[in-house]
C-alpha cells in the first residue's frame, strides 16, 4: 500500500476519450431515468468513435426505450486495488438512435462487440455535451 500524499488530478476532455479508447475491457455504464423519473444504471459495451460514445442494444431493451433522445450519463473507471490508483471518466449528452444507413456499415466495422447474448443490432450514439474525468495521483 502507498504511503506517500496523494490528490485527485482534473482530466481534460481529450485525456478522458483516450482513456475510454484505451481501456482494454470497453465496458462502462448507462444512466438514464424511467419515465417515472426513477434513474437506472446498465452495465453496456461501448466503442470511441471520434468526441463520442457508441453502444449496441436490443431494439427493445429499457435502454432503447428510455434513453433514446434524453439526457444521459455514461461512465467508466479502472482502477488497481493494489497501488490504490486509477482513473475515471463521465460523459454527460444526449444518446440517439444512429440510423442513417452509411454510418451504419461504418459503425458496423468498429471493434464495438457486446457480452450480452442476444441480437444487439441497434446502434445508440452519445452526443456529449461535457465530459470530465479525475485521476488519482
């Protein structure tokens, strides 16, 4: 365990999407709220694609039908429990349906494959409008 002083260092945006990019598991989580205003967080497998976050779904799933055109939260850490370091990133913007046909078979060849079983065909984009991230250093 580290004894010495240690702070949290502010991330710029740029820093925070080469992490995401970087991050060798690509899993984050999803928040969003019902329709009832009650919030709900998934665990989602995610790609970097330019200043944004690309996700696969079911068209069905509650993510498909709740956070479609709303404000969201998307976040990811790492971290090592054994240095007690790491680092984590939030992304705040509206997630829309990509369904624009060419950007579809772009996005198709992205490394974006999903855990979950279960045909994920529909294609969700984080547009941000703010991202930040902190380091432990």
């Amino acid at each position: 365990m580290r004894t010495e002083a240690r702070g949290l260092k502010s991330l710029s945006p740029e820093t925070c999407l080469r992490l995401l990019d970087a991050h060798p598991v690509h899993l984050g989580r999803i928040a969003a709220s019902e329709l009832d205003g009650q919030p709900f967080i998934l665990p989602v497998n995610y790609q970097v694609d330019g200043t944004s976050v690309v996700i696969r779904t079911e068209p069905q799933s509650l993510i498909a039908q709740r956070a479609v055109r709303c404000q969201v939260a998307f976040e990811v850490d790492d971290v090592d429990a054994v240095w007690e370091d790491g680092w984590s990133v939030l992304v705040r913007g509206t997630a829309e349906r990509v369904t624009d046909v060419v950007e579809l078979e772009r996005l198709r060849s992205l490394r974006l494959r999903p855990w979950a079983p279960g045909e994920r065909s529909l294609y969700i984009r984080i547009q941000p409008t703010l991202i930040t991230g902190r380091q432990i250093v």
